[in-house]
C-alpha cells in the first residue's frame, strides 16, 4: 500500500508547482485530465512537464525527457497518478520504472477504472516507494471536470452569472451592459477558455449577441452552443462568424429549415433532436469528449438546467449596484419552490472579491 503521510512543506510547493504546469493545458485536453509534474534530485527541479493535449505525451514523460539521466534515483511528483494501460500514448507507470526513479509522490488518485490505482500497484511492484495524498484537495479541484465525466459520465456544469446586490442580472428594460466589472469580466474571459463549451438559450442570443469568447488570440476558445426550440433567432448574429470560435446551434427537428439552411452555408453547426432540453444536450457534448461545460444563459434555460440535473457548479458575481425593478429579470427563474425549506443549498461554498465585485462559488448537492 503506499504511504499516506504527512507530507512536509517541500512536498506540497513541489505539487502546487504540478498544479502550475498542469493549468498550461488550461482548455486544450479534453477528453484528458489536466497534469503536471516536477522530478527533483538533491532537492533541486531537474525536469518538468505537463500534458499539452490528447494524443500527445502526458506530463511525466515530458519532465523524464528533461531529467535525462539525472531522473535515476530521484523523486518525481505529479498531481494524477501514472497511468498503467495503453490508449494513445504508452503507460507513464512503465516509463518511471524504466527511468530508474526512486520515489513517486501522488497528489489524487485516477478515478478512471482503467487506472484507478494500478499505477501505483505497477510502482511499487517495481520497489518504488509511493506517497499519495499531498495537495489532493487542490488536485481534484484542477481535474474536477475529468472527474465529474469519469464518475458520473456527463461534463460538469457550470452555472455562471453576474447580478446586482438586489438579485438582478438585468433593469427592468433588459438592459444590462454591464451588472459587473471589467475585472469579473475578465475572469469570465479566463473561465471560457478552460471549459469547452458555452452555452446560452435563442433569448439571449437575441438580447445580448454576444462573442462568448476568451477575448485573446493565445487562449483557446469554447465551442459556442445555442440552444432554441423554434429556431427563431437573428440571421446576422456575431456566433454565425465561426472565423473565431465554432458555434453549434441545437434545436428540433424541422425548425425553420430558411435558417437553419442559411447557418449550415455559413459553416455553423446544427443538431435537431426530436426533443430540447439540457440534459439531452449535454449527453451530446459528453459524447463529444467535453468536460466542463459554461452556462452563461439567462433565468428560464438556467432554471431548467438546474432541474434537468445539467448543473453542478455555481458561480455568482455579486456587483454592488442596487436597479430596484418589479420586472426585472432573476439569474434563475421558475423551479416552482413554494417554501423556503424547500430551497436549494449551496456546498463547498467559497467566497472572493474580484475587483469591486464579490464571487460565490459553490455546488449543487447530487
């Protein structure tokens, strides 16, 4: 069995350096976890290296090629355990045997059943020592996307939305550029570029035409995804420009075929399905190999999102503005709770400031 120790503070700077490289593939390894890894000799970083994307190396190898011979008899840590199966790439377990390391440092074990802690079985037939358990929590975190495809088989949904002190996202004439700052706003730009896709409903479309991009040419971009029961939506909206993003429209079947003829010229994609709702969409962005996926739509689609159990995750902007307003809209609209008991409760909830805004992070229980 491998050690479950305390680990010391070299340890944890070591794997919170694996969480550092590992967000270097920030968006770009789905359907694969994210992974860095460090190797240190004499208690100096002799290799590192993370996983770009599928079908490349995975990080162990790439801090190996750095190591070189100095890899023999030294530590190396990374923030998944070593994979011991074939797929794409051969098995990381096999290389660190060959390589001669001494020691291994685990920070999650791989929930995939392929793994699942075969890789340290492979390390330690082998008479490596192994420690699992430093950082985990900051582990599963990074690769919480990857876990929620690999236990659950579906992408983690992300519910996301900026509204006022007074629980609005929007005056009660619609307009709502912007609830908040350009800091939040930026982390939001960041927050798309790790999630492979975005998703909004036709009304929004329609109020905001928004880019629902990272707003940077060096980050990666989501898949940009519609969804809108009748089709009716603009012919001339920024999302039909795929130059930038792909864009995926999902409606039924035989909704306005005029348009959806015009978005297939323009190289849009269209899914019509016999039925529309977030559940079915999302099992088709989990066949796609998707892991996280960004709800950016407005209170009717996020309501139903929620009930339909495509939601997970939770984060809210809080600006410091009040706009009062009888009808102006909620970030979630009806679910039909008719008794404060009966409210949906946050976990793991957490708190930050993002520039004069406040953050609430949280998730749905199961």
């Amino acid at each position: 069995m491998p050690n479950l120790i305390k680990s010391t503070e070299f340890d944890r700077r070591m794997m919170q350096r694996c969480v550092d490289l590992a967000k270097k593939g920030w968006g770009k390894t789905a359907p694969n976890p994210l992974v860095g890894a460090v190797i240190v000799k004499d208690g100096e970083i002799v290799g590192e290296g993370f996983h770009p994307g599928a079908g490349q190396p995975h990080a162990e190898v790439f801090a190996l090629r750095e190591a070189g011979e100095q890899a023999a008899g030294a530590t190396i840590y990374v923030s998944l355990e070593p994979c011991n199966h074939y797929g794409r790439t051969p098995p990381c377990a096999a290389a660190l045997v060959a390589a001669g390391v001494k020691k291994v440092v685990v920070g999650m074990v791989d929930p995939n059943p392929l793994v699942a802690g075969g890789g340290i079985k492979t390390l330690e037939q082998a008479g490596i020592e192994v420690v699992v358990g430093v950082e985990t929590a900051l582990c599963e975190e990074l690769n919480e996307g990857f876990i929620q495809r690999i236990v659950h088989h579906r992408p983690l949904g992300i519910l996301k939305y900026a509204m006022t002190l007074d629980g609005k996202i929007a005056t009660d004439s619609g307009h709502s550029t912007w609830v908040s700052s350009e800091t939040s706003r930026q982390y939001v730009h960041h927050l798309r570029a790790g999630c492979d896709a975005v998703i909004i409903g036709g009304n929004t479309l329609r109020k905001d035409n928004p880019h629902l991009t990272s707003h940077h040419s060096d980050t990666p971009n989501p898949l940009r995804v519609v969804m809108s029961r009748n089709l009716e939506v603009p012919a001339n909206a920024i999302l039909w420009d795929i130059s930038v993003a792909p864009t995926l429209v999902v409606t039924t079947t035989g909704a306005n075929p005029r348009l959806r003829d015009l978005l297939i010229d323009r190289g849009v994609e269209v899914l019509e399905l016999d039925t529309l709702g977030p559940k079915l969409v999302m099992q088709h962005l989990f066949d796609r190999g998707f892991l996280s996926v960004l709800w950016e739509c407005g209170g009717t689609l996020a309501a139903s999102a929620i009930a339909d159990g495509a939601i997970q995750k939770v984060l809210a902007f809080i600006a410091p503005k009040i706009v009062g307003g009888v009808f102006a809209p909620s970030p979630v609209g009806d679910m039909n709770i008719r008794s404060m008991t009966d409210a949906l409760v946050l976990e793991r909830v957490s708190y930050r400031q993002i520039g004069i805004d406040i953050l609430i992070q949280g998730y749905l229980g199961s």
